[in-house]
C-alpha cells in the first residue's frame, strides 16, 4: 500500500489495485513484489522527528 500511500490513492483505488494485484499470476508475485518494494521503498524511522 505504499504505493497508494504515494500517489494519495482514494479506499476505491485501493480496492482497485487488490483486485488487480490477485489476478497476477504467482509466478510473477516475486517480480511484482521486487518492483514494489525498489520503487516506493519503506521509509526509516528517524528517532529524532517530532
């Protein structure tokens, strides 16, 4: 979802891209999940941030 996060995806959109993502064949779940996760990357946690 942190793709969703970063576009500011509306709960339909959100529903949506589920929708498609279960149509994905599993042998491409480790390609898609790779792609994912290099271009919308989970952000660190910075202690310091208010």
């Amino acid at each position: 979802m942190r793709a969703c996060d970063h576009w500011g995806d509306s709960p339909a959109a959100r529903q949506e891209m589920r929708r498609q993502l279960a149509e994905v064949p599993p042998e491409h779940h480790a390609a898609l999940l790779e792609h994912f996760e290099r271009a919308y990357p989970a952000q660190e946690i910075d202690p310091w941030a208010p």
